[in-house]
C-alpha cells in the first residue's frame, strides 16, 4: 500500500529545508494568493512522519491511496 505524507504551512523555506533532507521522492505545491505551501512525500518512512509532525507552525497528515488512475 502506497502512504504520502502532507505537510502544510505558510514558510517556504522552512517546508524546503525539511524536504531537503528526505530521501525520498518529494514535490512542493504552492497557492501564492493564500501564501500556503504543501510539501507532498511519497513512501514516508515512520521517522520522516513523525519529524514531519514536530515541525512548528504547520499541519501534517499521511494518508494511504486506496484508488488510482493507471494513466498519467
């Protein structure tokens, strides 16, 4: 089962410097009328979670895709 991890806040860099860090595939969302950042991991390890989790000033949650389009 697939799990990616969301981790949503207002600092760029900060979001950025965390995903630096990951060995894992990554990709971060911006919506710049709301200033509001979404760093998406894909296969996020339990230690990746939970540092996630500690950051100040953002929300995280991981999710497991149950459903898929097979198309790109």
């Amino acid at each position: 089962m697939t799990r990616v991890l969301f981790v949503e806040g207002k600092d760029e860099a900060a979001l950025r410097s965390f995903a630096l860090g990951i060995a894992l595939p990554w990709r971060l969302l911006a919506r710049p009328e709301q200033g509001l950042f979404l760093l998406e991991v894909t296969h996020p390890s339990q230690e990746t979670e939970r540092a996630a989790a500690a950051l100040t000033s953002v929300r995280a949650w991981t999710f497991e895709v149950v459903g898929e389009h097979p198309g790109g």
